[in-house]
C-alpha cells in the first residue's frame, strides 16, 4: 500500500508590496484579508493543512503573530527566492503535494480548490491549474504540484524570474513536466475580471463585494460572487483601470 499523499497549501505573504504594502492585514468584513483567505482556504476538503510562506523581514512579524493567533503553520524565508521559501514552508510540513496560493487571492474558493486537486490528482500530471489558460476571474488562481517536482524545478532554474514566480518553470515552453488546465464552466467564465488584491482600488471592490453578499465570508463562491457583479455592474467602476500582471510577471 503507497503511503498517504500529505496535501499542504502554501499561501505567499509579505507587507512590503510594492503597490499596496500591508494589503494582506487590511480587513475585509472586519477581518485581516490574509485571515479571510485562511479561513476560505481552510473550507477545502481535500487540503491537509495550510501553510503561510513569509519572508524574515521583521515587516513581516505581524503576519507571523497573526499565524499563531489562528494556529496556522508559518514558514519564513527569503525575500527574493520565492521558490525555496515555498519549497521550505512545503517541506517544513511534511507535504507531498502543494497547493500554490498567494496572497493577493483572497477571495479564492475552496470548492475550486479541490476541483483543481482532484485534476491533478485524476490525470496523474505534474502541474494542474486554473491559470495557464485563465477562463476563471483573475483573483480565484490555484496551481497544484507535487514537493518532489518543486525540489526538481529548484535544482534545474536559477533564472530570477523562476525564482520569484515559483511554478513559472512547469509551464514554460519546452518544460518537461505534463500538465493539465481546469476551465470555468460558463456561467463563472469571466478571465478579464480582476479581483486580486493588488492596489486600494481592489480593496475597495473586494470590501463592496464581501459587504454585499448574504452568505458566511468562508462560504460564497466564485459563482456567488460573478451573479453579484453580473446584477451590480457599477462595482466593477471601482477598480476597472487598475491594471493585471501578466502571468510571466506573476
């Protein structure tokens, strides 16, 4: 009998951004968004355990004490080398398989979560994710590898740009790793939506929407939250010129 696979999602945090530092403690319904994000993530049925990767910089303590306060794993690590501390935090946790959050997703949904993990767990690929070929709203990413094929793209890249964006290599042209997409089903296929937390203007819509909704902030979905917008389009005004990172700059 093959010994049980240990599912770990790692959430990539710091304060220091460079266009809204601090966005990932500013509340969200009265509660930090990287909090928020826990406790979405938390709702997977399929993840083990979550882990936040943050970086040593004492920027970065109060993510840590906020951690302890809700026990959640902590890992910290460098600043730059995204890739290791992901690798680390996986590692520290016994992880055989990672689920890659980051957290400007705060709104990321548990129930894509596990679609995304039963993808790559039922195709047997190296790589599953909803972002490659993006059909989902920008905001609801998830990538799922395994620790073995992470150590594997750490050992093959020092390429700075691998290094920050951590699963970069999987889907590169040339990589040799398999890998799988999981598309929206139509009625939540939005991919020019942004609802990542990236400058005060996401906040701002992403308050509007949690405040609207009737549902519990660990419960709602993508699906809740697209018939929202399709009934509330004035709320897309709020953040409509901020502009999205391409996949190649993460």
């Amino acid at each position: 009998m093959s010994e049980k696979q240990k599912l770990v999602a790692t959430i990539e945090a710091r304060m220091t951004s460079t266009r809204f530092p601090g966005k990932v403690l500013e509340p969200i319904c009265g509660v930090p968004s990287l909090e928020f994000m826990i406790r979405r993530v938390r709702q997977s049925s399929l993840v083990d355990e979550v882990v936040v990767a943050c970086t040593v910089n004492s920027e970065d303590d109060p993510i840590a004490a906020l951690c302890r306060k809700l026990s959640c794993g902590c890992h910290r690590g460098s600043e730059d080398d995204v890739l290791d501390r992901v690798l680390q935090a996986a590692k520290a946790c016994g992880a055989t398989a990672i689920v890659e959050l980051t957290g400007d997703c705060p709104f990321v949904d548990p129930m894509v979560i596990d679609e995304v993990v039963r993808l790559y767990q039922g195709q047997k690929v190296d790589y599953a994710s909803n972002v490659v070929e993006r059909s989902f709203p920008d905001g609801f990413d998830v990538q799922v590898f395994s620790v073995e094929n992470l150590e594997r793209v750490s050992a093959l890249t020092k390429d700075p740009i691998d290094r920050v964006h951590v699963s970069s290599y999987f889907y590169r042209p040339g990589s040799p790793f398999s890998r799988a997409t999981l598309t929206a089903p139509p009625e939540v296929h939005w991919p020019e939506l942004g609802l990542t937390l990236d400058e005060p203007d996401d906040y701002r819509l992403l308050c509007a929407i949690a405040d609207e909704l009737d549902q519990p902030l660990e419960k709602f979905t993508v699906l809740d939250v697209v018939r929202l917008l399709r009934r509330r389009p004035e709320l897309l005004a709020l953040n409509e010129h901020v502009r999205r990172k391409t996949l190649e700059e993460g």
